[in-house]
C-alpha cells in the first residue's frame, strides 16, 4: 500500500493576524490518512508500520519547517495547533518503538519455548529454561544462550553442543529472526535437515550441526545463506551431492562434511580461502586429497557404446 501524500510542491504559508501557525488543516487532512491506512490495516507488520508514520512525520516536519519561517520563535513555542502536532509526534514514536521492541522480544522468547518443547532433554539441560520471568534479559541467562545485549532478550547466538538432546532440527529456530549462530552439536539430533533451511536462519554466520545423526541429503538452499562464514555438517549419515551452488558462498571460511556417506564432484571452492574437509567419503572426488572424477562420456560417445551394445 501507498500512502498518499499530495505533491512536492513549495508550500506558501499564511500569516494570521496572531502569528500562529496556519497548517493545521494540512495536518488535518494527511492525519485522517494517516489513521484510515494504519488502524484499518491489521496485516501490517511493525516494521512496515514504522515506515508509514515515518513518512507521515516527513510530511508534518516539512510543513512546520515552513510555517516556521514566517513567525518568530515567540508564536512557535506559543502555538497550541503545534504543541499539538508535537505531542503526537512524540507520543507515537514512543509508541512504535515500544512496539517494534516487544514484537521481537515476544519472538525470541516464542523461538525458545517452542525449542525447548520439542527436543528431548534427558541430562535436563534446559531445565534453566523457566518463562515465568518476564524482566527484560531474562532468557541471556538461560544455558547456551547469548543474547545482542544482556538487557535485551534478543538471541545472536545459541549453543546447545554436547548435551544429549534428542528429536529432529527445530524449525522454531526461525523465530529467532536476529540469530547468527547456532551449534547444535554433539547431540543425538535425527532425520533431514529442512530443504527451507535458509528461511529459517535468515542471517546465520555460524552453523554446527556435526555429530549426530542426521540424514538424506544436503539442503541446496544453504547456499541461500549468504553469510555463512563456518559450516560444519561432518559425522552425520548424509547422502547424495554436496551442491555446487556453495561455491558461491563469498564468505565462507570453514566446510566440514567429512564421516558422511556423500558422493559426486565437489563444489569448484576458491580453496585458498575455504579450509575444506571431506574425509571419509569414499564416493566423493575433485578435490583435495580426493581421486579425480571421471571424465562423463559424450552423447556421441554414449551413442556409440549404446549401438556396440546391441
């Protein structure tokens, strides 16, 4: 949606016989489009609500900026329309800033509820994880949790390595929309790793997912995430290709697969830049320390063997 606004055009201000200020009915008008797109809209989002008043306020300031140079300092501080205009600045600044900050705390701690509820936890590890608290900060002292800010409950980074969980990869990792690392190692974790694994972790930097037990093949949407500077995906029971697709990840520093039963050609890595491990895959080959890979008969080639044949 677009929020009208009328045209850039230089705007002549008025003088009354008081000096007050005579763009009230300007402010009148962009105000009831204002409330008639953001209140009767229940599909925004914060972030996008942010973004209307924003340009909502624009407007105002651009008007009152005006207004101002035709009245002295004296009318500005007296005006009652501008005390007016000011205050609902103000107040709804106050406003979408509250908003938009509980709207990611409720995510983050949604994201760990939903996490805890659907791993098995027989060492009772997350058992710290209690939600009856509801301080600000109050899950950056949960185990194997890092948050931005000590004070704020915002993920950045979470480890829950080594503590014998059980289940499948948690897909309400997502709500975790500011996470840029997660190390799920060194735990019992089963089944595919989600095909949609980039939409889930967005901005992830850090990914460890080694030493479990999961299988089938590997994601090409980890290509997606573009960030990526560690992945770690080795002693697992994963099949198939690595995607090629990964060598165009520009940030990657690390690659782990090796203790998997992966086959194929290797991605085509800058390997000056990327330390990549592949041992113990017997099917795979094109890179270092692997075999090289066998030449693919040409259609003619494969015409010709397939007329031999018969």
């Amino acid at each position: 949606m677009v929020l009208k606004t009328e045209p850039d055009q230089p705007v002549q201000p008025e003088k009354s016989g008081t000096g007050h200020l005579t763009g009230s009915g300007k402010v009148s008008d962009l105000s009831s489009q204002f409330s008639s797109f953001f209140f009767s809209d229940s599909s925004l989002q914060p972030s996008q609500a942010s973004w209307v008043f924003l340009i909502w306020v624009v407007q105002i300031t651009r008007w009152i900026v005006v207004d101002l140079a035709s009245v002295n300092v004296f009318c500005f501080l007296q005006d009652p329309w501008l005390k007016m205009v000011l205050s609902i600045v103000f107040g709804f600044l106050v406003l979408i800033s509250s908003f938009g900050t509980a709207y990611g705390t409720d995510t983050d701690i949604f994201c760990l509820k939903s996490i805890k509820g659907s791993l098995e936890d027989p060492y009772n590890y997350l058992q710290s994880w209690t939600f009856n608290d509801k301080t600000e900060g109050f899950i950056c002292k949960f185990i194997g949790v890092e948050c931005w800010h000590p004070d704020e409950n915002r993920v950045l980074n979470l480890n829950l390595s080594n503590m014998g969980l059980k289940g499948q990869f948690p897909r309400a990792i997502r709500n975790c929309s500011s996470l840029t690392g997660l190390d799920l190692s060194i735990n019992k974790l089963s089944g595919t790793i989600p095909a949609d694994i980039s939409s889930l972790l967005t901005y992830v930097v850090t990914l460890d997912l080694s030493s479990n037990e999961f299988s089938g093949t590997i994601p090409k949407s980890l290509a997606n995430c573009t960030y990526l500077n560690i992945l770690k995906l080795d002693s697992n029971r994963l099949t198939g290709q690595i995607p090629g697709q990964f060598a165009s990840l520009g940030r990657l520093k690390t690659f782990n697969v090796t203790n998997n039963l992966l086959s194929g050609r290797v991605p085509n890595f800058n390997y000056t830049k990327v330390r990549a491990s592949y041992g113990n895959n017997r099917g795979l080959c094109g890179g270092p320390n692997l075999r090289p890979c066998q030449a693919q008969p040409s259609k003619s080639n494969t015409a010709v063997i397939a007329g031999a044949a018969a």
